[in-house]
C-alpha cells in the first residue's frame, strides 16, 4: 500500500526527513544517513554518511558556519567516499536524516556529490 502513495524510479535517488518518510515509504526504500537514527526506525542504515558528532553538534550550536559545514563534510565524508558505489547502494530509496525539507542539511550535500559526479539524470529529489 505505501508504494502506491509514492513511486520511486529505480535508478534515481531521493531525500527526505524521518518525519516525512516513515509516513510514506516502505522500510526497504528507506536509507537512514544520520549521527543519530530513530529508535522505531526500520529501513536500511550507511554510517559512513553521518557526519561526525564535532561536526554536527559543531554546526547545531553555532560554533561552525555552514561554509565551514559543507567544507568539513566533504573532507571528512565525501572526499573518502566513491560516487558511483554510494550511488549503488543507494539508487531507488531515499537517504533520511532529521532536517526538514528547507533546512541546510548533509543529505543535499550528498545529492549534490552525486549529481556532480555522475550527472543530473540520477537524481529523483526531495520527496
């Protein structure tokens, strides 16, 4: 029943919120990628798209700018990282974390990565 509310091409890939997503997606498209995942969460998790803890509590209480943010996480996460079996581990689902839809966030960084490596047509955006 949950497909039918939303359907998610295959090959793209998606962001949301938990809030948002465990309402309306099944536990198999969902890819949490936070520091922190909820305790009633049941889809699939990659830690190795958290951020740090320095870096998020860094960010969520003032201490770091959003520059600094994104310079940080790419360093620290996306340098490390291959696109393409990032990409394969996540293409059909949606990758989660708590900010909301208009909130700077880490998984639109991600989005970006992905985009720019590997082209626009991958990317199913925010659900």
């Amino acid at each position: 029943m949950k497909d039918e509310i939303i359907q998610l091409n295959r090959d793209k890939v998606y962001c949301s919120y938990y809030a948002r997503a465990t309402k309306i997606l099944p536990n198999h498209r969902m890819v949490a990628i936070s520091y922190k995942i909820p305790d009633n969460f049941n889809g699939e998790i990659i830690r190795e798209l958290a951020p740090s803890k320095e870096l998020l509590y860094g960010y969520k209480y003032g201490n770091i700018t959003e520059d600094e943010y994104i310079k940080t996480y790419s360093f620290e996460v996306l340098d490390r990282l291959n696109p393409i079996e990032i990409y394969n581990k996540i293409k059909g689902k949606v990758i989660l974390c708590y900010c909301g839809k208009d909130s700077f966030c880490h998984r639109r960084l991600i989005i970006e990565w992905l985009q720019k490596n590997l082209g626009s047509d991958i990317i199913g955006g925010e659900i």
